[in-house]
C-alpha cells in the first residue's frame, strides 16, 4: 500500500501514541497538551482515536484527572519505549557516532548514595559530556520507584533489598557492615565483637519503617540476642553525628564512613550481609545515550566488585524475605 492510500489514522499513529503517553505519564489531560505543545481538545481527540482503534478505554476519567485502565496500562508498556525511541533518534544517532554533545539526564538517589556512592562516577561523566543537563534528584526508596513508574526519572541509583516485578535492579558495589562508636566507649579498644557486646548499649538505627531497622532485628531475634534503640535518626551523617556525641552506638555500611570522623569501627560482616547499590530502572524503559553512558562510567569505576555485588544483593534479598516471612 503506498503512503498516499495508508489509512489517516495510521499515519497520525506516533502523534496519538505521544499524546497518549504523555497523558498518561501526567494523570491530566491538560498537563499533557501543555507538556507537548498541542490544545487540550487535539490531545483528548489523539485518544479517542486511539480508543476506538483499539475498540478499548484508556483511561478512567475522575474530572480532571485521569487514570490508566488495566488495557492502558499493557498499551503505555508497549509504546512508551518507541515514543521515547523516537523522541530521542537524534540524540541516539550522534551517540552512535560517539557523540553525546546535549540532552538530559535524570537520576533518582537518596542522600546518602548522593553523599558516597555517586560523586566518583558523576565528576567523570560532567567532565566527558559537559553539554548534558544533568537533574540530580534527592529522594527516598519509595518516592525513586514513583519516579521510575511516571518515568520522570531515567534510572535510580540506591540498596534494593526486595526488587518489584516490574523494575530491573544491577548492583555494581558492595560495602562492609560495621559497628560504630565513639573513641571513649567500652567497645572502642576491641578488635572485635558479638551481638552479645552490644546488646546492653542503645543502638542509634533508621526510621523503623526502613530495611536496615528489619534486618538489624531479624539478626538479633535469629541469634536470641536482646537489643535496645537508644535513637531513631534518619541519614547516615546525622547518626554519624549523635554517636560522635555519645548518644548511643550505630551498625551502618563502610560506604558513609571516611578519614574525618571521630569514631571507633569494628566489622560485623560475621553477622550482617555486605550492602550492594546498584542501578534500578523500570522493565522495557527506552534508556538514552545519556543514561547508558553513565551507566557505562558507573560499572566501569566498580568493575572489579560487579559480580560480588549481585552476589551479595542476592543473599541480602534471601535475609529480608525471611524477615517478612518470620514476621
């Protein structure tokens, strides 16, 4: 069939897929046509000749917003990444070339993979692809995942101790347990200690709602060790801090501890799994020139701990489905 007698629709059929997505991405119409440049009416029509196409709904419709159905849902899996593909074919033809010369590029982490993990990588990208608009966003586990699903964010960087069907999860690095404390506590001077030396001492943990406060209480209940919290402190710096100032002891992972503090570190890696971090991005997400790369120079500068770092996130998955199993 030549072009001039294929059917309108079908030749209007990336403009109704990119409202659609779009659309979809923002939960509202209107954000949508404001996003694409297009009126509100033009994008609702995209829709519903996509509806009636498919001989399907899209979308539920609460006033102004609007919600995928579960046949929207399988559509937006499936056109998203070719939209996305051709959105970007311009960007992904120069890359080819081995040229990234602009673009953007969002990444989802939470603070202390911002603070520790991320600044190695991150320089060497700035200083190879100084044209990129590179948005750093500063958020926790469940708000990254949010990004990832509205695709807002190209990938997460972060410790995914249980991982959703619908992302993918790479660990790239791995870091020990230890415990800390300050340089005049009891346990300071020893090479080396069990949960039995610990347990009279207030520990300094995470919110209780986060998985390093699960499986610190998996290992001691698996181990019949008693413990007391001495302190709910969210971030690693703050704890850091509270321990310096003696309020109690903290188990945290090697990756936030550095030459400056004043602190006492004794490994546990006895008791507790190394803590892998890793690259996590939505199943089927089109990933552009920009974010290959950096994922390239992420890999590249943990290569050596690549494999035991999916070994380690592997056996730390394992710890944390007992925990929700035993309860």
């Amino acid at each position: 069939m030549s072009p001039a007698s294929t059917p309108y629709y079908k030749q209007n059929r990336l403009k109704q897929l990119r409202a659609f997505c779009h659309a979809a991405r923002a939960g509202s119409i209107s954000a949508a046509a404001e996003a694409i440049f297009l009126s509100q009416p033009s994008v609702s029509l995209q829709i519903q000749a996509l509806e009636r196409e498919f001989g399907t709904t899209l979308f539920e419709r609460r006033g102004p917003q609007i919600r995928l159905t579960p046949e929207g849902q399988l559509l937006y899996q499936l056109a998203h990444p070719l939209v996305d593909g051709m959105d970007r074919l311009h960007e992904t033809f120069h890359a080819q070339q081995g040229r990234i010369e602009g673009g953007e590029l969002n990444i989802a982490a939470g603070e202390s993979t911002i603070l520790y993990v991320l600044p190695g990588p991150m320089k060497q990208f700035v200083e190879s692809y100084p044209g990129v608009r590179l948005k750093m966003h500063n958020v926790t586990g469940r708000d990254g995942m949010a990004m990832l699903r509205a695709d807002t964010a190209d990938f997460a960087v972060g410790s995914l101790l249980e991982v959703p069907d619908d992302v993918v999860y790479k660990p790239v690095v791995s870091y020990d347990p230890m415990l800390i404390t300050p340089l005049d506590h009891p346990l300071a001077a020893r090479e080396s200690v069990t949960l039995e030396d610990i347990s009279p001492y207030g520990l300094i943990l995470p919110p209780r709602h986060l998985s390093t406060w699960a499986i610190v209480d998996f290992t001691f209940r698996q181990h019949n060790v008693p413990y007391q919290v001495a302190l709910e402190a969210g971030g690693w710096e703050v704890i850091k801090k509270y321990v310096e100032l003696g309020l109690g002891i903290s188990i945290v992972t090697d990756v936030c501890l550095g030459r400056e503090e004043r602190l006492a570190r004794l490994p546990l890696s006895q008791y507790f799994p190394r803590r892998s971090y890793g690259i996590v991005y939505r199943k089927g997400k089109f990933l552009s020139p920009q974010a290959k790369r950096f994922i390239e120079i992420m890999e590249s500068k943990f290569a050596a701990q690549a494999a035991e770092a999916e070994s380690n996130a592997t056996a730390v998955r394992q710890r944390v489905r007992r925990v929700r199993r035993d309860g």
